[in-house]
C-alpha cells in the first residue's frame, strides 16, 4: 500500500495553548508505515492558504490544519474541490468545526483520529464567493466577531462576555431574504447561514445542521429584551436554540439577502465589510476531510450547561421586582448568566 503523504501546518499563534511540544508529539505518534510527513508553520495571515494550495498542486493526500477556526478555514479554501483531505488538530479558542465532528480536543488523540485516517466528502458554503465551513452570517454575530477579535485574550468567557456586553443595547436591522420558497422581510438582530451546529466553545447557534445534506440551516434571532436575554444564551450553549420563541430557522441550498446599507459579515468568526447585498451558498460534498469514525451523534454528551431553570427564572424575577434602573439590571443579569454558565 502507498504511503500517504502528509503536510502538518501548525499556527503558532492561534488559540491559547502553547504549541512548542506538536512537533514531537506528531513524531511519537504518527503512524510512520501508513504516512511520510512535513510540518510547515505560517508566518503572516494567508500563508496557511498558500501551503495548502501548493500541497494540493503536489499530490499531498493530506493537509493537517493545526490551530483554530482560522486556520481551518484558511487551509480549507485551498483544499475545496480537490483530491486533498483535510485534517484537523484543534488548538484554537473555540475549535467550532472540530467540536462539530466531535473530533478530540486533545492533541495526541487528535493525531491518533489521523492514524485511522477516515475520509468523508462533506459540504462547505460560500458567502459572498467566501467560503466557509461552520458559520457565517450579519448582524449582531459580525458585530461580536469583531470585537472578539479585537479583545486580545480569547475563550469562552471573553465570548460570553462580550455578548452579554454589547447585546443589549445593539440595534436590530432590516433584512430581505429571498430563497427557493420566495421572498421574506424580518426585523432581526441577527441573521445566520450555518454549514455545522456551532460557532465555537460550544455556542450552538445551530444544533440540527448537518455537513452533509447539501443545506444551510438558516438562523433568525427576532430582537428580544433584557429579561428574555438568559434564556437565549442558555439555549445557545444547551443546544435548544432552535426550541426558542424568538428564534426562526429554515433550511434552503442558497439565500440572497439584501439589507439597507453596507455592513460587516463574518466568515467562520472572521468579520469583513461588504455591500448591502449578500449571496449565500452550499456547495454540497465540496471538500474531503478527516473524520472521528468513533463519533456517535446518538451519545453525543448532555448538554453543557447544567443549571436550574427555575432556579434561574426565580433569579430574574427578583431582578424585575427590585431593581428600577436598566444599566444595573444589565450588569446583575450578566453576573448570573457567567455564574450558570460555569465560567
């Protein structure tokens, strides 16, 4: 049997972890009868596109993206339509397409999941001729995009605080979207085209999308309030958004959205300014990547966030009774919400 040629492009700034040790561990535990490996590391932003599009043009089986969603994405544009396979050692802040597959959060296991090297043919999307491969979208999860980006420090406490933050006082917009059913209007805080179920961090802004039936799941959040503003980040990290009377969602294979004025996108968490006008695709088995043939969607583990609802809903209630002014409430509200989130 031929050996596989493998190229391992490590980030080394991406995420929180330091990757000095990767090199090593790939030597320990790559399969050396099965593969013959390079590692390159990227330099400046693009490179790791550049890499995986010159691998791709040299035959490399594989293309290994080692750091977070950013990377990902940047080796993944290089490798749709082609014969090349991505894999994924997930060491970003929020890792949301390797969380997705359910692959390892740990570098050795993630290494081994290469070892047993299952290949499948899944969906990627396009917004804008962009691709993408978890989310992309406008509104509100643009607007937290950057300013994630612009927080310096990352996890998911920088994330939820930033949505706590900014949340409340961020003013809705007006979108036309038109799909294969025809044309709708909606006032929305934000609007979601999703290729996977999650952002990151396991904020599941999508939990029934699927990589592999040539469908976005679109995402509308109707604008809510203070006190409705708990339970929607609960049910993004419990997996029940979708469950939520604020929330309406629809499949479709592409959208065309127009809103009133030039504006910010995201790309798989990455923010970017556009026109008015925003095209959305999926491009259906586009791209090959590595996947955990152990994952099982079935036994998928319980939901994140273990809290009490009532316990929570009791919470509020006396924030309603008791405190009159808007900005405190906002900061009491806030404080509960990390505190039952764990973080």
């Amino acid at each position: 049997m031929r050996m596989k040629k493998v190229v391992f492009i490590i980030n080394p700034i991406s995420g929180t972890a330091n990757k000095a040790g990767i090199p090593q561990l790939i030597e320990n535990k790559l399969d050396k009868s099965l593969f013959e490996y390079n590692i390159a590391e990227t330099e400046y932003p693009g490179h790791a596109t550049e890499i995986a599009k010159q691998a791709a043009k040299d035959g490399v089986d594989i293309v290994v993206a080692t750091g977070g969603d950013g990377t990902v994405n940047e080796v993944g544009r290089s490798l749709i339509d082609t014969e090349t396979a991505m894999g994924i050692i997930p060491c970003g802040s929020g890792n949301g397409l390797a969380r997705h597959l359910m692959l390892p959060m740990g570098i050795g296991k993630a290494i081994d999941i290469i070892n047993e090297c299952e290949i499948h043919a899944l969906d990627y999307g396009l917004i804008n001729g962009i691709p993408f491969f978890c989310t992309c979208g406008m509104g509100f999860d643009a607007f937290i995009s950057m300013k994630f980006a612009e927080a310096g420090k990352r996890g998911p406490i920088t994330y939820v605080e930033n949505v706590l933050k900014e949340g409340l006082k961020y003013k809705p917009e007006t979108y036309e979207i038109v799909d294969e059913t025809g044309t709708k209007h909606y006032k929305a805080f934000l609007v979601s085209a999703a290729n996977a179920s999650q952002y990151g961090n396991n904020a599941y802004i999508a939990p029934q999308a699927s990589m592999s039936d040539g469908l976005l799941d679109v995402i509308i959040m109707e604008p809510f309030d203070v006190i409705e503003a708990p339970q929607i980040s609960l049910d993004l990290f419990n997996k029940t958004l979708d469950k939520n009377s604020k929330i309406k969602t629809f499949k479709a294979k592409q959208i065309h959205i127009h809103r009133s004025e030039p504006g910010l996108i995201h790309f798989d968490g990455d923010p970017v300014m556009t026109e008015a006008n925003v095209d959305i695709c999926i491009k259906h088995k586009g791209i090959k990547m590595i996947v955990n043939s152990h994952a099982n969607k079935s036994q998928r583990r319980p939901n994140v966030v273990q809290t009490s609802f009532s316990e929570l809903f009791n919470d509020i209630n006396l924030i309603r009774e008791n405190i009159q002014k808007q900005g405190h409430r906002v900061q009491v509200i806030n404080k509960i919400i990390l505190r039952k989130l764990n973080l």
